[in-house]
C-alpha cells in the first residue's frame, strides 16, 4: 500500500476548536485528505474541561451551583452551534441529549467516589465536540461518521487517570475497522474511555494525545499527527519563553524526556505506543498547515538546542527517621510504597544521612500521603515552588535562569540539569533568555 492510502490519525485539541470558525478552519484542513483514510480524535472545545470540573466540584458542595455551572458550558456549545448549523440540523438535539445525561447524574444522590462522578460529567465535553465536528464535516460533504471511543478503549476502573487495558481495546478495534472500509473518517473522542463492564473513564488531563497514539498503535496506522496552536516542539513554552525555537526533529526517546519533565506539548505516555510500533508522530501548527512542523521518529538527532521546561505547583517534602538514624533502603522503601499507594509521583528526588527529599506535584491526594508519611517518619514541606529542567543545558543558560532565584535542590547529569525553585515575584528571567 502507498504511505498516502495507509491510514493517519489526526488530533485535534481544544484550542483549535474553541470557536464556530476554528471548524470552518478544519474542514478546509482536511478537505485535501478527502480521498484518504482517517481517524479523526478531538479533545473538548477551548477550556471546556475546565468548566466542567468547576461542575464537579460544585456537585458535591451545592448541586444547585452545580447546575448551573454546567447550563453555561451547554449554551457555549449550543452558541457555536447555532452559528454553524440550521435550526433543524440534527446535531441540536444530538447535543441536548449529550448534556441531558449530565443534567440526569447531577440529580442523583451522591454516593459514589469525587474521581468516579468527575468522569462521568467530563466526558460530556469530548463527546460534545466530537458530535459537533463530525456533523460539521458531513454538511461540508467531507466524509465523516461519528464513533464513541468508549466502545474502543477499555480500561480498569482507575477513575481520572484509567490504565488501558491492551489486549480487550486492541481486538476492540480492530474488529471495528475491520468491519468497515475508509473514508468515511471515523470522528472520535479523545481523553475518555470505558471500562468493560460500561463506567465511563477518563485517562488523565490533556490525554487525548494518548488516545491518539492507542488508536494509531493498535491500527499500525502509518503516522500520527498532533494540531496545536504552536508551530510544533519547541524548546520551551513559547507562552513563558518568547524566544523559543521550533524544533524540526526529535527522537522518540527526547521527547519522552520532555513530555516526562513537564513539557506540556505532547501528553507523556503517548510516545511509548507509537515507538513500540515505530509510528512517527508530528506535531504541527493548525494555523499554518504548510508548516511541516515537528517530525518526533525512532531517528537520534544530535546537536539539540537546550531545552527549558518548567512544571509549576510543586511541593519539596523532606523526610526524616525520627530517631536520628540514617536514611535506610528499608525507610526508602517503605516511603516509596506509600507513594505508590497514594498515586503521587515523585518528580525528582535527593538523599543526605537522614533524610529523603522528593519533589512531588501539588495534588488532592498529598495531605493523606502526609498522614500516612507522618505515621513513621517527620516530615517537612515546602510549598509553591517550581521545578526547571534544562536538557542539554550550558552554564551561562543557568546563570542567566538562575538569577535571584532561591533554589531548593539542585542536581545535575551530563544531559540534564533540575533545580527545585523559588523564584522572586516578578521573575523576568524566562521572558528575558537568548539562546544564541
Ligand atoms: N479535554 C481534556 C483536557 O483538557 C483532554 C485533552 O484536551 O487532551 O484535559
Ligand atoms: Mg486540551
């Protein structure tokens, strides 16, 4: 088969679909694709799955609030809607189901877990703008049909961070294309998922990158592609750093550490199931499409720019035996399973004699991590800080960060340096770095 009639996977994120001219804008993308094969995934319109989480937290506070919150993020919809289809169009009704059903669970008694209702309300947004775009393209005669991934992707009940199960979702979906020909372009939804027996799941914020790569991977498809509103990788957030540079290429092993170190470019487990098939990945700007943006392939690139990448919210805990002993293996063990247990990651790390120093994300499940920690161990915490990594860094780019900041941890290895930070208030250091 030529590389142009294998299939490709396209995925759309919420900045590119934030208003009724962005779907104008993707369907003159893809009308020269006509012809071919492809699975289309979008993610939520804009910052709608930030309004939808205000929705859960509101339900279990004041459902009233909770109602309302989400009557905003359903006339959003429904104003992006009215401006792109005709009063009778079918996707009206489509979309007053769609939130029907979150209007129902909002009524309901709440018994069941925080992580459990939030998949279950913010799935609404994927399944919103999938229904949306997939409408769009029919009525522009592109050849689109829509398809709920949570027919596909099956997970474990791991509620807000779900963990894929492989071998179900693979014959899943495969026996779903086999039974069909492309085009049409399947339209499907990133980020959400189901387990087996039927419960909604998601698989962790901005994870429809990774729902592309799942459906890619279990296809063979022949590429992946990422639109976004940057250019492609850069070397830093462009939103922090105004001089960052695009990045042409990058193995699968570079991005991997950069998606791991904070890098919100790409959602990191995305590249593992593409490199295990050896499936490039691009990543490419939907503003300008004739930009051949990042090409991320098996292929090592040497001669990186450095690369900045900052990951704000952390926390620096320092814990100590309380008896004036050393830090242990047995100590570190028992401290690495508690995190383990309590799903918190630990984002760098140190040892001294007596204490342990892991820099973690600021997250709901800290403080029940603390009381566990605090049953055998002392603990200190350092709050608003942040964590630079530099890859392939210089000293002068140090200095340059490094200025009146307090750094907490420092550590560095041949390829990669990170501090744990505090930086001034008016920090001006990322605004202000050169790279040449
Ligand atoms: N809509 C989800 C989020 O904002 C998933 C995604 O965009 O990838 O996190
Ligand atoms: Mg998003």
């Amino acid at each position: 088969m030529s590389q142009e009639s294998r299939l490709q996977v396209f995925k759309f994120g919420g900045a590119s679909l934030h208003h009724a001219d962005a779907f104008r804008h993707i369907a003159a993308l893809l009308r020269p694709y006509a012809g071919q094969p492809l699975v289309l995934v979008v993610s939520a319109l804009g910052k709608t799955t930030n309004a939808l989480e205000v929705v859960v937290n509101a339900y279990f506070h004041d459902p009233e609030v909770a109602f309302l919150e989400l009557q905003k993020v359903k006339k959003l919809h429904q104003q992006i809607a009215a401006a792109l289809f005709a009063d009778s169009d079918p996707v009206h009704d489509r979309l007053h189901n769609t939130f029907a059903e979150a209007e129902w669970l909002l009524e309901e008694s709440r018994k069941e877990s925080y992580d459990y209702v939030y998949d279950q309300l913010v799935a609404v947004g994927e399944l919103a703008s999938s229904q949306m775009l997939a409408r769009f393209l029919e009525i522009n005669h592109l050849p689109a049909l829509w398809k709920d991934v949570r027919d596909l992707i099956v997970t474990d009940h791991t509620f807000r961070e779900a963990n894929v199960l492989w071998p179900q979702t693979i014959e899943r979906i495969r026996n779903y294309f086999s039974n069909i020909s492309l085009p049409p372009w399947i339209v499907t939804q990133g980020f959400i998922a189901a387990t087996a027996d039927n419960c909604t799941t998601t698989l962790g914020r901005e994870g429809s990158d990774y729902s592309a790569a799942i459906l890619a991977h279990a296809l063979d498809a022949a590429g992946v592609t990422i639109w976004k509103d940057v250019p492609g990788v850069m070397n830093a957030d462009p939103k922090l750093v105004p001089q960052a540079i695009p990045i042409e290429r990058l193995s699968f092993h570079e991005a991997l550490e950069m998606s791991y170190y904070g890098a919100s470019v790409i959602h990191p487990k995305t590249i593992k199931p593409l490199q295990n098939k050896n499936i490039p990945l691009r990543v490419r700007s939907f503003t300008d499409p004739a930009h051949a943006g990042t090409l991320i392939s098996e292929t090592a690139v040497h001669a990186l720019p450095p690369v900045v990448v900052l990951k704000k919210n952390q926390v620096l805990l320092s814990v100590y035996p309380r008896d004036f002993s050393f830090i242990t293996e047995a100590a570190m063990s028992q401290i690495f399973s508690l995190l383990s247990q309590h799903r918190m990651r630990t984002n760098l790390m140190q040892q001294s004699a007596m204490s342990l120093s892991l820099c973690t994300d600021e997250s709901p499940r800290l403080e029940a991590l603390l009381q566990a920690l605090r049953q055998s161990f002392a603990v200190r915490e350092n709050r608003h800080l942040h964590l630079l990594t530099v890859r392939h860094y210089t000293e002068p780019l140090l200095e340059q960060l490094l200025k009146d900041v307090t750094v907490f941890v420092e550590q560095k290895s041949r390829h990669t340096a990170q501090m744990v930070l505090q930086p001034p208030s008016d920090w001006q250091a990322l605004n202000r770095i050169r790279f040449q």
